[in-house]
C-alpha cells in the first residue's frame, strides 16, 4: 500500500508502469465495459520529456526542477493512438489538445485533460490529486 501512494504521488517513472497505469486508469473510467482500444493504447505524456530551445512550454513550466516534477506525475498521464502519440510528440499544449479532441478519440482520459484550457503546473497538480482520489478509493485504500 505504501508503494502504491507513493507512486500515486511522486510519479511513475518507468514507461511500463505508467502505461499500464494510466491503461488501468482509463478503463476505471468506463466502469464495466471499456472499449478494446485501451489494451492498445499508447501513455501520452501531455508535457513532454524534453523540451527544444524556445519552446512554448517553457513559459509554464519555466522552473526545471518542478517541470522534472510534473513530467512524471500521473495527472499528466492520458491515453492516445499510438499513431496520434507519434504526431503530437512535444508539440505546444493547444496543438495537442486540437489532436485529442478529434473525433474518433475514444479516451475519456483525453476529455479530462480538454478541460483545461491550458496545461501548468496546477493543473497536473489538480488533476493527479482528483486522478490519485478516485484510485484510492477503487482500490480501497482512501483514508490515511
């Protein structure tokens, strides 16, 4: 239990983890009868890894120690096509959102991240802490 809150809060680091877990995450959403897309989907990490020189990003995210921070925290975690992961790469957050919001998304993650009208620190921090409640809970785990 101690390892899984801890994951919940200081963040997934390895790609396998955090694919599985926002998978995991994703079908949670669906209740019990989440499409067969979410075995094959791809973890998007809407902040990017890394960063270009100059990029959009850096006006949000401009201290790099807590971009370090939020990179891996669950909130900023959703799934996508593999082929539409490709095409959003580290692309600035209303060009991704304009890829999420197409229609033939099937990921109830990506409409969690479409509510924000930008993508900051406080929204990863709002959305892991909703994201890490709702886990909790399901697990029956939520409490101390």
């Amino acid at each position: 239990k101690t390892r899984v809150r801890t994951a919940l809060s200081e963040g997934l680091q390895e790609d396998d983890v955090a694919r599985m877990f926002i998978r995991w995450y994703e079908a949670l959403l669906w209740g019990d009868d989440p499409p067969s897309d979410v075995l094959r989907a791809s973890n998007e990490h809407i902040l990017p890894f890394a960063l270009p020189p100059g990029s959009d990003w850096l006006r949000s995210f401009s201290d790099e120690a807590e971009r370090g921070r939020c990179t891996y925290q669950i909130g900023n975690l959703a799934c996508l096509t593999f082929e539409d992961n490709m095409k959003v790469g580290n692309r600035p957050f209303a060009e991704k959102a304009r890829v999420y919001a197409a229609p033939e998304a099937p990921y109830r993650t990506l409409r969690e991240v479409l509510a924000w009208d930008d993508w900051t620190p406080d929204a990863i921090r709002t959305r892991s802490a909703a994201m890490r409640a709702l886990v909790l809970e399901r697990l029956d785990m939520a409490g101390p």
